[in-house]
C-alpha cells in the first residue's frame, strides 16, 4: 500500500492495514446528508488524475452508503470532467426522486471549488420477473486457460488488476500501425489481489479496458474517457456467485472522428451471463 | 397541430402555423441565464407523458440554444424520473464547467416541483484528426425499397415518424409468444413529414425505437425507458449530407432481468456512416 502524502490516506492505511487497495480508494466519510469526504488512491493512480474507474466507484458508493438509498444500482452515467488533484476532495448526492420502483439521485465530486465528475445513479428494485438473456458469451478459453498476468505499464492502476488477454490484447509499440490494429479487445479481468465481486467493483471493471484508440492506432498521445455508462444487470445472486473470479471483458469502437470515439463493453460471469453492458466516449487530441 | 389547451402551444401554434411539429415539440422560452420555459407536445404524447426522445430533444435544446454554448453535442444521458403533465414545466441548466475542448452541462426539468428528467450533455469541439469506422454498415435493402410507411398504433409520437422495417418489426399480438420474439431489429426511420436533420432530430431518433421487451415478448405491459444515453458521432458535414432522408436504426438488448433490460442502438448515414451510438436502461413490471 501506498499512502503517499495524502494525511486521509496515510490514516486510513494504518487504520486498516489488512483492507483491500480498493475498499480503500472507495472509502468515504460523511460529513453530513449527501455529502462525503475522500481522497483520490495513489494506488489507482492514472496518467493524469485517478482511473477513471476507482473514480466512478467511489462516486457511487456515496449513493450505496446512503441511509436514503434503498435498492441496489441499475444504471450509472459519469462524466469526468477535470483530472484531479491529490488532495481530499467531497462528493455531493441530491436524491432527486424515490419512486415504488426506482431512486434517481445526481452527484457532484468537488475538489478545490471544481467539479471533477458529475454523475446520475438509478438504483431500482429487482423482482422474480420475466427474465431472458438473447447473447450467448463469447467462445473464449476460461480464465485459468488464458494466462492471467498482473497488469504492468506505466499507470499505476494497471497493477491493480489481473488480465488474461483473450484476443486484441496491447501491441502498441508507440509508432502509428502500418494497418490498423483490432478495435475489438475479449480479456479476462479480476481485482489484484482477488477481491469478492460487489457492484462497487463492477463499476471500475467496467472501465478497466484500455481506450480503442490504442489499440486501432498503436500510438499513446493525449486522450481520455470524458462520459462513462453502466448499465448493472447482475442481481445480487449474480454477484455473489462470481465470488472474486476474474470476468470477461469485451469492449470494441463504432467511430472515431473529430477528436471523440465511441467504446461499448460488455462484463460476463464465468458461467455465460451478463453482468454488465455499458458504453464510453472518449476524447482524443489529434 | 393540435395545441391542445395549452396557451404556450397554442400561442406557437398561432405565430408559426408551418413550423415543423418537432420544433413546436422542443420550443423553448427563455426567462433568465440557464432557465427556459416549454410545454409538452400533444403531437409527442406516450401512453403516459411525452415520448422520451422528445423530451430528451427539449432538454439538449436548452443546451444548444444558450449564449454559453460553444460548440456541438457529443453526448448526452438523460433519466426519466417520473412521467410529465400535460402543463408547461421548465428546463434548468447548470454549466459545469468551460474546458478548452469541452463543456459540461446538467440540467433538469421540472413539472410543478418535481424533477420529471435529470440529464448530463457534454459538447465538444470537434477538429480534422484521426477517423476511422471499424464497422460496416448492415447489408440491408435501401429505405425506398424497405417500404417507409407512417407510423401508426396507440401512441400518439409514432404518426411523428415514418418506418420501413428490415428486420425485427412490430408482430406483438397482446398474447405471449410461443417463441420468443427477435430481440434486434434494423429499421429505417426518418421525421414525419420529413425535416432537415440537427443534432434536436438525432437526439429524438435515438429513442424512436419500440422497447426491446415488447418484441421479445410479444405483450404489451407496464414498461418504460429510465435513462437513456447517446453519443453523438456525426460531425456538421455528415448531418448536412443526411438532410431530411431516413436514417437506418439498429437496436438490440443483451440481458432482461430482475424488472430491468438494457438496450443499444445505432444510427447509421444513407452512406454508411455511424451517426450515433446509445444505449438505454428500461423497466419493465413483471
């Protein structure tokens, strides 16, 4: 663990010392209703600013450790604004309806007077209704059989994961592609160390692709998600039976064009069913 | 035109007896810096409320007609919290933030105090850089040889469109399926009478398609979209070359579960090109 200079950070790492890196990055502390303290995890670190995905989750935990909050997440959109600093920073929830079937809440992550995130979380009520899933999963080897490795490079977060690289794995090499490389990525993915599935951690797995771009084009420049949406499918049963088992991961690109392309992803349990589909925009420089 | 008995539409109706339906739909007044004044349109109404991609539209407008606004939508994601009267309600945006590339907006609108949407739109300068479509287009017959027809059924929004059905049409009965229904379906899909496409029109066509659960299913129950998100992927050029033609719709769903399904979508050019991309959460009640 790595506290860094972060006084939060530093507290709560020797407060906790056996707690997973995540649960860390995701703490919060209320200060009063809607409104909660943290500080971004050197340990999820990313080029510029925290990975985007231990920034959704931690926005979403602010709603799922609410008193007000009643049901689990069913869908998310967040939109990353600024990079953060790494100082503490709040996050600010207005529930803004509670229906028989669904809360709608809005939220606000504010640091230094600047909003770095503005998100939307529905949470609803998942009864015994019709179910049906019309996708089978992709024909792919299971995880044990894909060589799952630490994530390396040069994001710190990377080494929060394990990936095993199914097809459209990274081969970049940092000089643009004589053609073009695959758009579409299927990898295995899991929490390092495992850490048992919630829906904390299938928000950040949904964003722990690399961006399309890389892949298509090879070359690293300036680029990063600016809209993130998850759509959570899994119910509780789901998760519980994923345990800390890697996922599989399928993410692939329609358009790129005027600095945005677009990225879409799908999570699946180990036995076949759909955990979570979701889709990102990505801004690009040039 | 019907105006209905609202006095904002029928005033509208009086000034601007040729204007399109969809404008008088997305027309909005503005009272003060970030707050606009509308109504709801008879010629868009659902079962209950307006037709979410009219909605949706109306909210986008209050972005793309503020003073602030420095360039194009790139994308949107907007929650339907609870179904809208048929009085005039306001649209109350919040500009987030100004970046050299992007601006960020919230907005919701609000009906007699409550928050009936809740939106994020984020715009962006869209520059000569990389472009680059991995997918084609599907192999479908052209719109003329599709058979467009105007829409027709129980709601009111679909004689606002016109549809020429490649695969996956409307077969639904009242009675369940024997079979399960066609979850994707390919469409042609343009305004009724046809209008000039802007980014307003793109917005609305991106929610123009029926719930997946109804083609699944084949029955006609309790359902609705709760958040809606799109990524605007056409530049000015390609909305120009579309013009008034019909668009080609893709939708499909890849898991229904626990009162919940996803859906995404696709709009692609005349020529092939992606216009945008989406994806939609929806409830349904059994």
């Amino acid at each position: 663990m790595q506290a860094g200079n972060d006084p939060l950070a530093q507290q709560m790492d020797a407060a906790m010392p056996d707690t997973h890196p995540f649960d860390l990055a995701t703490a919060l502390t209320a200060t009063d209703t809607g409104v909660w303290r943290g500080a971004p995890a050197p340990d999820y670190a990313n080029m510029v600013g925290s990975f985007g995905g231990a920034t959704t989750a931690t926005v979403l935990n602010a709603v799922l450790s609410d008193d007000r909050c009643q049901s689990d997440p069913v869908s998310m959109t967040i939109n990353l604004l600024s990079a953060m600093g790494t100082g503490g920073f709040e996050v600010v929830s207005k529930l803004c309806r509670t229906g028989k079937y669904t809360q709608h809440w809005t939220l606000e992550l504010v640091q230094d007077g600047n909003i770095c995130a503005a998100a939307t979380v529905v949470c609803g009520h998942r009864g015994d209704t019709f179910a049906y899933q019309p996708v089978t999963m992709p024909d792919v080897p299971p995880a044990e059989a894909a060589g799952m490795r630490d994530g390396r490079g040069p994001l710190k977060w990377l080494e929060r994961y394990r990936f095993g690289f199914v097809s459209g794995g990274p081969d970049w090499t940092g000089k643009p592609k004589e053609q073009f490389g695959a758009s579409r990525t299927e990898v295995w993915v899991g929490d390092n160390p495992p850490r048992p599935m919630d829906y904390l951690s299938l928000a950040a797995l949904a964003d722990s692709f690399f961006l399309r771009l890389l892949h298509v084009r090879g070359t690293m420049q300036p680029m990063g998600s600016v809209s993130i949406t998850t759509h959570f499918l899994a119910n509780r049963a789901d998760i519980a039976a994923q345990g800390s088992a890697p996922v599989l991961g399928v993410a692939d690109a329609m358009r790129f064009q005027g600095n945005f392309h677009d990225q879409q992803m799908q999570l699946w349990s180990t036995d076949g069913k759909v955990l979570a589909t979701g889709t990102q925009l990505v801004w690009y420089r040039q």
